[in-house]
C-alpha cells in the first residue's frame, strides 16, 4: 500500500496543469482472426506497460518522430496514420524533478516485425488483446485510447495491418 501511494498520481497534480511540452507516440496494433491486438513495451526505467513515445526530434514531424519511436522501442514498421487518434498528460521523471508532458498517439497498423531493433536489451514487448492491454497499461489514459482505435479500426473506419503476418509477430 506504501509503494502504491509512492506511485500514484494525486488527482490533482500541479505538474500535469498547464501548458506541457509536446510528445509523440504510436500505438502499434495489427488484426489477428478478425480482433484488433496492441502491441506493449515496457519502460526502460521502471518496466512499466506503455504504448512508444518520444522527444520531438529535429527534422521531423510529430507523427513521424511516433514512427520512429515504434521503430526504436518496439522493433516494429508500418503505416501510420496522419493525424493522432488523441493525447494524454503523463509525467516525466529527470533526475529528481518531475516534468508534465502532453503525448499526441497516432495508430501504427503494423506490417513488419524486426527480431532485432535498437531497444530490444532494454525492452520487452508483448501483444495484447484490448482486454489484457487494459489491464497492462500503466496509464488509464492510454487504455482509453486503445478502446477508442479498437472502436474505429472494427468500425471499418480505416485499413487495418494484414491478417496473415499479425499471426506470425503474436505466436513468436
């Protein structure tokens, strides 16, 4: 119970209000017999289940800095989307001091899974039904966001990742 107060966010946390600098982050999903999966990775500092996201980087746009953070932290390639399905306030932890950010999602529609990517020794990575994401996610926030893609991708409102290889990146 101690750790959990250590860990939780008081509702009304002065580093979350106000204005925030800007992040980007993809939420990478594909379409296994007909159900949308996510694909997690956890934190490096605390291991945490989290969609990936990163610092704006010069000379890239904000969904394309998504792209790369997907690249990076998950070891995945695909189509995303041009606009961010949403955005969540999160904390950021630099040294001792605590910085809130505001985090744009764009949705990933994964087509290519690498064995090998940058992160891969500091990261794990895990598909999910939206179930178990919910549950996994460190972030209520990006739960909602998970529903709300599952919501549009079954909709039929955008193309969706091939079915044939989503079998082979969830049953590795």
């Amino acid at each position: 119970m101690f750790l959990t107060r250590l860990i939780r966010r008081p509702a009304a946390d002065p580093v979350l209000e106000g204005e925030a600098p800007r992040q980007s982050g993809a939420i990478p999903y594909t379409i296994v017999d007909g159900q949308v999966v996510f694909l997690l990775v956890t934190s490096r500092r605390t291991g945490r289940w989290i969609f990936p996201k990163g610092a704006p980087i010069e000379g890239l746009n904000p969904r394309e800095v998504a792209q790369r953070e997907a690249l990076e932290e998950a070891g995945v390639e695909g189509d995303i989307d041009q606009e961010p399905i949403g955005s969540y306030r999160t904390v950021k932890v630099k040294g001792v001091r605590r910085v809130g950010i505001e985090v744009d999602m764009y949705p990933l529609a994964v087509h290519t899974q690498l064995e090998e990517w940058a992160e891969k020794g500091q990261r794990h990575r895990h598909w999910a039904l939206l179930v178990e994401a919910k549950r996994l996610l460190s972030d209520p926030l990006l739960a909602e966001l998970a529903s709300r893609l599952q919501a549009r991708v079954t909709a039929g409102g955008e193309a969706a990742a091939p079915d044939q290889p989503a079998r082979a990146f969830v049953t590795r």
